[in-house]
C-alpha cells in the first residue's frame, strides 16, 4: 500500500528529492508502469484458450507458469557475448532524478539468444555520469520489473531480474520464438520518478510468419477454469479510462471472490500497444478485495490496437489473461 501512494504521488507529479540532472541518451517510451508477477508467464497461445479471432495464438507450446523461478538464482552462463549497447530511459515525469539522468547498458548472453534456450539478461543502470546506481526503492515488493515481449504481442513474459548491487541486475528467460523482442525495465531509482527503459534483442532464426494483432471480439475468456471479462469506461485516447476485470468460475459461473493478493495488489495489468513502442503506466484502483471484481485505471494515449495483460492469483496460482481492445 505504501508502494501505491509513493506510485499515486509520482502519477500526481509530487516531485521528491533531486540528483544532478544529466545528460539523455534518448529513448522510446512513455509512462512507466508497473506490474509484478515473480514468474515466466507462458506463452499466449497457451493462456488464450477461447481467444477466437485472437491472431497472436500462434501455437507455441509453452505453459504458464511451468518456469516461474527464472528470477534468481541461475548461475549465467559461460559465454560472454554481449551487444553492450545503451539504450533509453524515460521517467514517467519530468521532475526529480529521471530518465534523463539515467543510463542504461543491457547486455544479451548470447549476444543474439536462441528460441526457447535460457539467456542470461544483464541491466547496468548508472547515472549520466556513468557511476552506478546503488540504491533503488521497492515496488510492488521488487526493485525492477522486466516485462519481454515478442514483435507481434503474441509472448509475454513478466519477470523479476536479482539485484546483485553496484546498479546491476541480472536475470535469465528463454524467449519464446524467433524474431525481434522489446524488453522493458521499471524502476524508481532512490529519490527518484518511477522510470521505464527498453531495449530490444534479436532472437535467432527463421522469422515466423507475423501474427498481426487484431481486436478480440468478446472480452471474456477462460483462464486457470476462471472465465475472466473485461469492460472499459471508454474506448477514447486521452481519457482516464477504468478497466474492471470480473471472474466467475468457468463451471458453475459462480462469483469468484477468492482472489489472492499478488505482490501487493489484486493484481497487475501491463498494457503494451500494437507498435511496441507505448508500455502504459497502469494503477489499481482503491477498493480492490478478493474479486469477483478488480478495477484498474490508465490513459490510453493514442489511437489503436493495445494489448491487456491481467494477471491475477487464486489457490497460490497466477495466471495472465490477455485482451486485446481498439482504441479510438
Ligand atoms: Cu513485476
């Protein structure tokens, strides 16, 4: 809850405590936005099950959850390939420590990792000067959120990378195709706005047909035998908009009101849009218990196709259920 006020006083522009302002290394993103989810959330395809008219299924095996632990622990690997290159950051604000004062060095091991295969994924985060951040605040119960997702939307991952101190965290995933992945990192620097970074890897081999993204037609869906819907207070860029996620069980359509809390919250939405290039800052409201409801709020800034991911808890189980909606 603390975490959440901090959150809700950046949203507000409340400023805190300043660093030396530094120089920009440019970059792509908008708002942060945070999540949690402490495992590797599987493969769309796998978590779309009634998803009919969803074009980003592409048939990936893979399994929700079945990798959770790939935060920590994992010893890297030998090789020491790296790209080493830098990459952007912009805060959610423009005051206090932001993204301009920011560095970020990702490096990829291997420098170009393989479909399926563990890559080691290392973030060195300095200030503009290039000495390290040693010191970052808590959110949602974990300094850094890491979200990867594949071109087309169609795999999502939300992970959370170790912090092994001197500005460095460190995590292995496994992509889960060939082709372009973005990876977007959120992080409040001590002292400092809640700032989201990106940076994109190429994932080895042939490029799979691309599964343009295309609006699902019915925002209800079946997930972890809970049929989860989700409505929007409105469907126009620019406005606050309120997303509310209604469960009920899938058998019995029976009121599901034994969410869990999951890292402090009644869950985490991430919301991505089609040109990977908008990672939306996304808050729960107040008044979120155990379900059969759980409302979230965000803006969506331009017009166009976005992805929704909701993940959720219940019986110790997350699981993620995907929308995709157009905005007007
Ligand atoms: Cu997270």
């Amino acid at each position: 809850m603390k975490a959440e006020m901090m959150r809700e006083e950046r949203r507000k522009g409340i400023n805190r405590s300043r660093r030396a302002a530094a120089a920009l290394l440019m970059l792509s993103l908008i708002a942060a936005g945070c999540g949690a989810g402490d495992e590797h959330a599987g493969h769309d395809a796998q978590v779309e099950p009634t998803a009919a008219g969803n074009a980003a299924a592409g048939g990936h095996s893979g399994h929700e959850g079945a990798e959770a632990g790939t935060e920590n622990g994992h010893s890297g690997h030998g090789a020491g390939a790296s790209n080493g290159e830098e990459e952007h950051a912009e805060s959610a604000h423009g005051d206090g420590m932001g993204a301009e004062d920011v560095k970020l060095e990702w490096n990829y091991t291997p420098a170009n990792p393989e479909p399926g295969k563990q890559t080691k994924i290392e973030l060195f985060i300095s200030d503009k000067s290039g000495k390290p951040i040693k010191e970052f605040e808590v959110s949602h119960e974990k300094l850094l959120h890491l979200i990867l997702v594949s071109g087309d939307l169609s795999d999502f991952m939300h992970i959370h990378p170790e912090f092994k101190g001197n500005g460095k965290f460190e995590v292995e995933a496994a992509f889960g195709k060939s082709g372009t992945y973005k990876l977007f990192a959120d992080f409040i620097p001590q002292g400092a706005s809640q700032i989201t970074a990106e940076s994109q890897v190429k994932v080895n081999g042939a490029a799979e047909a691309s599964n343009p993204l295309r609006k699902d037609e019915s925002l209800t869906k079946a997930e972890n035998g809970i049929e989860v819907s989700l409505k929007l207070s409105t469907l126009k860029a620019g406005e606050n908009a309120n997303l509310t996620f209604s469960f009920k069980d899938a058998s019995t359509k029976a009121d599901v009101t034994d969410l869990e809390p999951y890292l402090g919250a009644i869950g985490h939405v991430v919301i991505i849009n089609e040109d990977v290039n908008r990672y939306l800052h996304v808050h729960p409201l107040e008044g979120n218990g155990t379900g059969p409801t759980a409302e979230f709020a965000t803006i969506f800034p331009d017009a166009g196709l976005y992805k929704v991911w909701g993940q959720f808890q219940r019986e110790g189980k997350t699981f993620i259920v995907p929308f995709t909606v157009e905005i007007e």
